[in-house]
C-alpha cells in the first residue's frame, strides 16, 4: 500500500504521517516512511534527535547509485545519465520491493526504534539549503522518490507512507498519481479546505483516491464546517491531544498512551487505506506512468539529457507481481 499525507503548511501533515506510521508499527505491519516535504520534520516526529535526523543519508544525494541500480538491464535506457524522475521500468529494470534488502535502503533507509520493539524505516529527501537557493527547486529533491515509487511493487499487508510537501506541488509532476490513498490533511478553517478543493479538482481525471482528515477540530462547529466544505470525503477528525503536545516538545509517552480518540482515529485510516487496495489497477497505475513521463520529456527532459526519452516506454510492460517474479527469477538464474 503506497499512502500520501498532504495539505497546507501547519496543518499537521507531518505529525498525523508520524501517528499513523507508529499506529502500522505497533501492528506490527511492515512500514517504510518518506519524508518528502520542503521541511524535514518527519524522523523527530517518530522520536530522532536533531542530531540524528540531520544525518540521516539524503535520497537526492545518492540519486546517480539509484538510477543505476533501477535501470538495471533495461535496453531502453542507454545510461543512468539519461534517467529523469518519470522514466518509467520497462523489462530487464530492478523492481523495489518495500520488505527486502537492496543497495537503495542500504544507502537511504535507516531503521528507527518506536515503542515496545516495534520499528519503521525511514528515508528523508533531504532539506532545501542555502546552497540550493537559486541554482534548483525543491522538485528536484523528491525526483528520487517519484522514481522509486515508478519501479516500487507493493502488497495489500506493507505500507510506504509518504509525508508530502505543503500545498499542491506534487502535481507539478505524475507523483500524485502514485498513491492508493491520498489523506488530505484539513484544518476547519477557509485556507485549510482550499488545498482540498485544488487536489479534488486536479485529481479528477487520474482516479486518485482522496479521502479528508480534520485536525485540530476543537468542537462540533469545527466538524459541522468540515462537513459543509468538503462533504462525504471527510474521513475522521482529530482534536486536541495532551500525548501530541508532549511528543512536539521531545518527550513522546508510549504510544499506548495516546488517547483513545486518536487510536480510534487511526484505526479508520488503517481500514479506509485497506479497503483502497481493492481498486489498485496496475495497468492504469502504469498507463500513467508512460503519461506522465512523455509530457516531462517533451517539455524539457530531451532537452536537459539530449536523449529521447519517449523511447524509454516499453509499450509491453505492466508494473506488478508478474514482473517481480520475473526479475527474481532472473536474480536466481544470475546467481
């Protein structure tokens, strides 16, 4: 299950992807989490330091490794150099699989210890500093995670939870369509339904599944406006929280401790992102793939590489368990 936390800034993105990452460990589900927003405030959420979140390794930083690990054998791509955050896996590219070991997560993915032994990967963009001021936009940073979610095959019982950048920005490329289940962070006011209604309108055409979560809701005129604005994509609705509180000064309780209200909460996020699985379609999650990346190389990423990068679409290949066994036979035969 591919899930994405988005909304406007401060609306509690961040700390609701962090809840719901501890709620997938304490079940013991197989989670790896991706900070992906311009702020990198995911790993001391889930309980890093400072120290330990700023040395986490940057996925953009080790971009030139990934893209050759996934172009793999892949006769359409003639060189790693000529992988752009579309390119789209084709036959003889190296697929992900959230629960293994591969050169990616070994050089990006870091494990953090939560409550009672359970424990979560994670994988941070990394931040947007002064030295790229001027000289890159931050879509630059997540182009590694958009190309490992093009060649990532997942299952129904493991989750990447995704905490997106603030605002509309992922639709500047295809990574919105990447999701089973979009949660749209919403506080009850006007400015936190406005992202709502941006995501809905561009979401329309491409099945995105989007469902709305209320934060910070202090009472019924809170919920009743939530209602009005967004209608029957109002999911679940969280309010105040003393255990929320505690973990935004550092000093997380155990997260049994976290109010019942929340764990409910959290527990009809769980089953509505299940229930989302039943309408995964990899031929269209693949159809929009090879969508998105002729637009990108046609725009500008013939240009950037000097490559036609249309003909990295195999027209033949569908994304899915098929192809994973492909490749895993093809490691075996190899070995």
């Amino acid at each position: 299950m591919k899930i994405a936390f988005v909304g406007k800034g401060g609306s509690g993105k961040t700390t609701l992807s962090s809840l719901f990452v501890r709620h997938l460990a304490a079940a013991r589900v197989p989670v790896l989490a991706i900070d992906a927003d311009i702020n990198q405030h995911l790993g001391p959420a889930l309980g890093l330091d400072e120290d330990e979140a700023a040395s986490l390794p940057a996925l953009g930083a080790h971009l030139p490794e990934i893209k050759e690990y996934l172009r793999g054998a892949n006769p359409r791509i003639a060189s790693a150099s000529t992988m752009i955050k579309t390119t789209p896996p084709g036959r003889g590219s190296r697929l992900l699989r959230l629960v293994e070991d591969n050169p990616v997560y070994a050089a990006c993915a870091r494990s953090v210890r939560l409550d009672d032994g359970a424990t979560a990967r994670l994988m941070v963009t990394g931040p947007f500093n002064e030295s790229d001021l001027g000289v890159a936009c931050y879509h630059s940073k997540v182009g590694a995670v958009e190309l490992c979610l093009n060649h990532l095959v997942d299952s129904r019982d493991e989750y990447l939870v995704v905490d997106m950048t603030a605002g509309s920005d992922s639709f500047s490329s295809g990574m919105f369509t990447r999701f089973d289940m979009t949660f749209l962070v919403a506080e009850p006011t006007r400015k936190g339904v406005a992202v709502y209604r941006q995501y809905k309108e561009y979401a329309r055409d491409f099945g995105v599944g989007l469902a709305v979560v209320g934060n910070k809701v202090q009472g019924e005129d809170d919920l009743a406006f939530l209602r009005t604005e967004v209608g029957d994509d109002l999911l679940v609705a969280f309010g105040h929280s003393d255990w929320v509180r505690a973990m935004e000064k550092g000093r997380p309780p155990r997260f049994d401790l976290l109010e019942q209200a929340s764990h409910e909460a959290l527990s009809t996020v769980h089953a509505h992102a299940d229930r989302a699985y039943g309408a995964r379609d990899w031929e269209r999650y693949t159809r929009q793939m090879a969508l998105f990346h002729e637009k990108n190389a046609r725009s500008w990423g013939n240009e950037k590489t000097g490559a036609d990068l249309v003909a990295q679409i195999d027209p033949d290949f569908v994304l899915g368990e098929g192809p994973l066994a492909e490749v895993a036979a093809g490691r075996a035969v190899g070995a």
